[in-house]
C-alpha cells in the first residue's frame, strides 16, 4: 500500500463534486435498501444509463456509496417490517423484528447501524492494504492462471446458489451463450444473431443487466407477489443503545466482519452465506445468561449485519486488483468501470492510480455519512415503506425503458429489454438463480479471451491450462465445491439404510 497515494486519493475524495456524490449515493443506497425487493445490482444498473455524462470518479464513488448503503438499508425493513430490503438481510429479520416488537427496535437499528459502520470501516481498510499486492500477483499471472480463476468463479457461483447446482449451471449456461452473441472478434463469424444485423455487436451489457434486475423483478411481483400492506412496527424518535447492549454487540461485530469479508473475496455469490454462517456462529456461542436467540437476541442482528457489510468491502478486492466480479452487484460495478472505458485489472492500480485510492478513501467516507445519517434519520426511512408498490415498480419499469432505450437510441435495445425482462421473470419464477447468469455474460467473453491466449502461445497445446502451481490448486478447489456436496449426500443417504 502506497500511503502517499492513499492521502492523495483521500484529499481528492474530499472535493465538493466528490463528497457530493457520495452523499447522494448514500441516501440512494439507504432508500434502495429500505424499500423491499429492490437491491443494489438493480439501483446502480438503473443509473449506469444516466452516469454517462458525470465524472467517471464521481460515479464510481457514488456507485460504492450505494452499494454499501443498501448493506444498511434492508436492515430497517427487515426489523420494522419482518422483510428484508435485500438479501443479505434475510437473516437480520428473524432476531431484529422480534427486537422491535418487543419494544427494543431503537437497540435493533442502533446495532445495525454501528455495526455496518465498524465492518465497513476494518474491511476497507484491508481492501486498502490487500487490493495492491494482489494487483501485484495478478501482473504475474498467466492466461491460464486468469481462465482457471474465472472457471472457479464460474463452477462455484453455479453450484451454491439457487434451489440446485442443476439450476445453477443452466443459468450459468444460459448467460455464457447470450455472451457469446455478436460477431467473433478473431474470425468475424457470427454467432447466435439469428441473421439480425443490430444483434452483430450483442446485447449491450447494460441493457442486460437492467432488464434482468428491474423488468424482470417489476413483472414478477405484478403477476405473482406484491408487497403488500404487512404489519409494521411503529418507531419513533433516534436509533441508539445501552451499554449492556455494546458489550453484548462488539464481539459478533468483529466476527461478523471476520466471517463477512473473505467470503466476499472469494466467488461465493453475494451476502446470503456469510451472514447465514454469521448468524449460526452467534446462536452457537451464545451464553445461557444472554441467550435470547428466537426471542430477540441482539447478537443476532449484530453479527450478520456485521457480515452484510463487510462482504461488500470485500467483494470490491478481486474487482479492482483482477477484474474479477464475486457477485451480482460486483458485476455490475464492473460494467459500470467499462462504460467510462476503464479496465479493473492488474493494471488499474498503475494506469490510473488516482482514480483507485480516492475510491477507496470514499469508502471509508460513504461509511461514516452512512452512520451519520441513519442514526437520527431512521424513522424518516421507515416512513417510505408505505409507498404503493404499484407506482414504485412503475417508475422502475418507465426508469428502465427509457435507459435501454438513450444507450444508443435504437429500438432493437427496446426489444431486447422486454425479452430479456421476460427471462428474468421465468427464471424467479421456477427458481432459477440470476447471478450465474450475470457472471456468466460479463465474464463469458473474457474467459474466452484468456483461453485463446493461452493456447495461442502453447500453439495448440491444451496442457498449458493446467501447467501452473496457480492452475492445479484452483481446479483442486474447483472440484472439492462441486463434488463435496453430492457425495456427502450419497454417503449420508447410505448410511441410513
């Protein structure tokens, strides 16, 4: 880490234009969060459209604002509400709302708040120390070194997320072909354009994105949910806590962050595994005198949001030091670097180091206006939860069309959008993951970039993909996740009989 970058990156992060942004990222974020079935992949690709014509620093501090305010923002629905605002907090509801209905929703908030604040800060401050040696080691890397991490992001993302490791290769599947659409930049073939000629150059990322998050989200809760009017728990007043409820929230806040950030690095899907092992840890470890869990338990709601945050912040390592998304949201920041033609690599942190550290430095700033403004503010974002979800998913879909429809101001976008949006909806509608197929059409055309060089400088040879250390232990790992599960099942399976 070099300090010097890093006090330059945080002076420039400190502008008027700069702090700005990331204040208004914050309270978008906050409002994304609190407002059930919106996440932060569907805020920021909402906005990728309208950024063009802003600062690329700008929007990039104020898409890292957003993510980690939406970190925050489900909380609040999930304690007042008993629904989580996003899914990495679904965990927070079970401890959190039987808090608030037990009179104590102040302490619920608090702890949410405090905790976001404190993982956020520890994990961004490793991302600070940990994002440039890995930059370092990935200027070292091969081709073959960067196809297997992308198959491992691949193989893993595909096998843990959605109702079946089935479910999740298809999808993984479906994205990698929609990827491959468009004219081979080597032999100029078409491929899967269906003799279209706008379709020569693919579906824009963009447009895919969006439509999948907001079409796809809009029309499934038209047709098979809604949010309804739930039971809500009335709160009033500042979000604060006792000091028996500091000792009891410091230690899972450490661990929630503990647990939170590796598995942000690594390419385990999103938050719902770390703050799902977050929660399991807390329950575990609580004391008999404490041991509220089931009945309101602060720990519970520490912990995992803790976790929440934390896998956030570390997400945002293998995007800026390898390109290389773990998540749906981390996908589509990347899309949001590649509009402004900026390449998140190896090289980012040597081609355009100012740009990077003041990034970084407005993480630890978003995260600080985060607490700052939720804690006295909560109960005017509780109020927003009465907005008919009619005319917030009609501003969503109104919001999305008119994005796909500026990018290149072609009809052709328009109809992709509502294909694609339809997909989306089929794919919430049987169970069937979207990230594998986000990752699989963003990091589709790169893995097949990766792999042409690679044997490209073998001539030919199909050895070279595992002819590294790097290569053997990642496809080792690759094989554990993949192949651990079922055969753990078929021996429990045998030994029942």
């Amino acid at each position: 880490m070099d300090f010097s970058l890093f006090l330059e990156g945080f002076s420039n992060s400190l502008t008027l234009t700069n702090l700005g942004f990331g204040l208004l990222g914050t309270i978008l974020g906050t409002l994304v969060g609190v407002l059930p079935g919106i996440g932060p992949a569907l805020a920021i690709s909402l906005l990728l459209p309208v950024t063009l014509i802003v600062d690329p620093t700008a929007a990039l501090i104020m898409f890292g604002a957003i993510y980690y305010g939406t970190m925050f923002g489900g909380s609040t629905t999930s304690i007042l509400l008993n629904a989580p605002g996003e899914s990495g907090s679904v965990m927070t509801t079970i401890e959190g709302n039987k808090m608030a209905r037990n009179g104590r929703a102040s302490a619920a908030l608090a702890t949410a708040a405090i905790g976001s604040f404190v993982a956020g800060a520890l994990a961004t401050a490793v991302v600070a120390v940990a994002a440039p040696s890995i930059a370092w080691l990935g200027i070292r890397m091969t081709p073959a070194d960067f196809f297997a991490m992308m198959v491992l992001a691949f193989g893993t993302v595909g096998a843990i997320l959605g109702q079946s490791m089935i479910r999740g290769l298809l999808s993984l599947s479906f994205g990698l072909s929609i990827g491959l659409m468009g004219l081979d930049l080597q032999s100029g073939s078409e491929r899967l354009t269906f003799g279209i000629p706008d379709a020569y150059d693919g579906i824009e990322t963009v447009v895919l994105v969006v439509s999948l998050f907001a079409l796809g989200e809009a029309l499934y809760v038209a047709l098979y949910g809604q949010l309804g009017k739930a039971d809500k728990t009335a709160f009033k007043g500042l979000a604060w806590m006792t000091k028996e409820d500091f000792k009891r929230s410091w230690g899972p806040w450490l661990r929630g962050t503990a647990i939170g950030f590796p598995t942000g690095v690594i390419p385990a899907g999103g938050s719902e595994l770390p703050t799902f092992l977050s929660y399991a840890l807390e329950k575990r470890l609580a004391k008999k005198k404490h041991n509220e869990f089931g009945h309101g338990a602060i720990e519970g709601v520490a912990g995992p949001e803790a976790a929440n945050n934390a896998n956030a912040a570390g997400a945002m390592v293998p995007l800026l030091a390898l390109g290389l998304p773990t998540s749906a949201t981390a996908a589509v920041m990347l899309v949001a670097f590649q509009q402004f033609d900026i390449r998140p690599g190896p090289l980012l942190f040597t081609d355009q180091p100012l740009l990077v550290w003041t990034l970084i430095a407005s993480l630890f700033i978003g995260n600080a206006l985060l607490l700052i403004i939720n804690l006295p503010l909560v109960g005017i974002w509780a109020k927003l939860l009465n907005i008919p979800s009619q005319y917030l998913y009609g501003g969503i879909v109104t919001f999305a069309m008119v994005g796909a429809y500026v990018l290149n101001n072609n009809s052709f976008d328009l109809w992709a959008a509502v294909i694609v949006g339809i997909i989306g909806l089929l794919f919430r509608k049987f169970g069937y993951p979207i990230t594998p197929l986000i990752l699989g059409v963003i990091l589709g055309p790169m893995a097949e970039q990766q792999f042409r060089r690679a044997l490209q400088g073998a001539a030919g040879d199909p050895s070279i993909l595992v002819s590294t250390p790097f290569t053997i232990v990642v496809y080792t790992l690759l094989a554990l996740v993949v192949l651990t599960p079922p055969i753990f099942r078929a021996v429990r399976a045998r030994t029942k009989k």
